[in-house]
C-alpha cells in the first residue's frame, strides 16, 4: 500500500514539473489518503498483535 502512495507521489511530481497543476493536486491527495490508510492498517495490525500475545516461534 505505501508502495501505491509513493507511486502517486512520483506521478504528482513529474506532474507539477510538466506543469499539469490539477492532475498534479489530484495526486497528492490519492497519496495522502493511501499514506493515512496504510498507517492506520499498520497501527491496527500492531495493536492485535500486542493483545494478542503471539509467543515467539523457536526453531
């Protein structure tokens, strides 16, 4: 999912150097929204895991 945000990252940028400003903002916002999204999956994820209390794997 980071990996989207920073694709539309990369888009918004070669954007706003080529002077397309609307395609450009609109991009910022999709990689924004995914950032957010990606950080709140991850904060989720982590606090499952933590009360879920997964006991360390030995090989």
């Amino acid at each position: 999912m980071l990996g989207w945000a920073l694709t539309f990252l990369i888009v918004a940028l070669i954007a706003a150097v080529l002077g397309f400003g609307g395609i450009a903002g609109v991009s910022i916002e999709i990689a924004k929204i995914i950032f957010f999204v990606a950080v709140v999956l991850f904060l989720i994820s982590a606090i499952v895991g933590i009360f879920r209390g997964r006991s360390p794997t030995v090989p």
